[in-house]
C-alpha cells in the first residue's frame, strides 16, 4: 500500500526543486569512511561492509518501474535527509524513522534501498538480520549496538534491514534462547532511542517477504508500510527497456509481446 503525501504540495515542490538543483555533495564534504573512528570490532566489521554514496551505483533512474513508491520514497526519506531544516519546527512534519517495505521477492526492494541512500547522499548500510545471530553468536547484543552507534557517527546514513523477520519475527517460540531474546531487545531500545532523536539523519528501512510474521512491536516502529508489489504489463515492459537499452535488438523483437507474456514475473525474473 502506497502512503499518501504528507507535505502541502507547494512546500514539498520547492523542497524537491532545491534538492534537484544541488549537485551531489562535493568531495570536499563528503564524509570518508576511512576516517571514521570505531570503538570495538562491531563497529569495524560494519564499517567495512558500508557504501558510501557515491559509490552505491544505484539510482531511481535504475529502477524501470515502481514510480509511485519512488515518489514516496522522496517524500518521506530523501527531502528530510537532503533539507532537514523543513522538518525542524512541530510534529506534523516530523518525518518518519522507519519504513517497511514488502512484496513478493525480486521486485526491488534492495534497488529502491539502495537508490534511496544515494539519491540523499546516505552512507547504506545493509543489515542481515538472519546472519546476525549466527556470525555473532553471544555477542549479538554488542553488534546490535554497534549497528546504531555506528549509524549515528555517519549520519546520514540508510540502515538496511534486509529479511527483517528472520529476527524480529512474531515471539510464538517460548523456547526461543536467551541469547536471541537478548538481542532482540537490544535492538529494540536501540531502535527507540533513534527514535527520540530528533536532530539524527538517519533512518531505518526494512524489507520482508512476509510482513504478516512480523513482531507487533517491529511493526510500531515502521509506521510507514510500502508495498513492492509484481509488475504489470506495461511496467514490466519498461523494466526490459531498461535492461535491453545497450542491446542491439533484431527489428521484429517486440518488448510489449514480452511483456505480455511474462505475467507474474518480477523483476528480477525478467533478467
């Protein structure tokens, strides 16, 4: 379900305006990760698998479809990221910590991610939440802590928690161990406290194929649900323009018949 504009019209237009008019900033501002100071080995292990943005390779213009939830996606993560002044005064305005979006796989949710961070000059840092207890194991409290603390030093930053419910999923297990309980809740107040923080750029976008699994708690703290649904046919022949545009195709090849044909097909399938 797409979410509906939050900003008048007119403030929203300029704020997009000024953000189109200014270059990606420059090398002089840009902040290097090298030059980040880590306090313990989850920081550096986490800094080592950051994109700064320039150097994520991928825009909107990468993504062949999907322009509602682009256009969303503006409104509620790159304008406050890019002009956080216009979000400064009353409540109202308050943008958004964290947004969830969900679909079938391989319709881009990991592109609009990474598009996303980008297109607002964010450091991406993509989050497995199924490796997580697995690499970390019982220490995951500490990497959990570090995710944010981390976040924090390179704000802006885009904090990508991918398969989101393989870890934050319903509490139906009672014999789930300690130690995963532990840091579950470590992730939790984290989460919290990032957002109380007014002044912090930086948000917390997650992706899962199945948001019905989700934990109550996870799901108050994405109060804004997009869904990355299947293409239709006309989007779907969009995507393969895209995916073609350095082909050179024979003259008969026609990408509306492909297009036609490839129902329920995803993105991803299309390559």
């Amino acid at each position: 379900m797409d979410a509906k504009p939050v900003l008048p019209t007119e403030s929203l237009k300029h704020g997009l305006e000024r953000i189109q008019s200014e270059s990606m900033a420059s090398s002089s501002s840009k902040k290097a990760l090298k030059d980040v100071v880590t306090e313990n080995e989850f920081e550096r292990s986490l800094l080592s698998n950051v994109i700064a943005p320039h150097e994520i390779g991928v825009t909107f213009d990468d993504i062949g479809a999907l322009e509602c939830v682009k256009d969303t996606l503006k409104e509620l993560i790159i304008t406050p990221l890019k002009r956080p002044e216009l979000f400064s005064k009353g409540q109202l305005l308050k943008p958004a910590k964290g947004i969830l979006l969900f679909g079938p796989p391989g319709t881009g949710k990991t592109m609009l991610a990474k598009a996303v961070a980008t297109e607002s000059g964010a450091s991406f840092m993509n989050v497995s939440m199924s490796s997580i207890a697995s690499k970390w194991f019982g220490e995951g409290e500490k990497y959990v802590k570090a995710i944010f603390s981390l976040a924090s030093k390179l704000s802006p930053a885009v904090i990508f928690l991918d398969e989101v419910d393989s870890m934050l999923g319903k509490r139906q297990n009672r014999e789930e161990p300690e130690t995963t309980r532990r840091m579950k809740n470590e992730f939790m107040v984290n989460w919290e406290g990032l957002l109380t923080k007014d002044d912090e750029r930086v948000v917390v976008l997650a992706a899962t194929n199945r948001p019905y699994d989700l934990d109550e708690a996870v799901i108050r703290r994405l109060p804004r649900r997009l869904m990355v649904n299947l293409p239709n046919a006309p989007n779907r022949e969009r995507i393969l323009k895209l995916i073609l545009s350095k082909e050179a195709l024979a003259e008969d090849v026609s990408l509306e018949s492909v297009a036609s044909m490839t129902d329920g097909y995803s993105g991803s399938d299309l390559k």
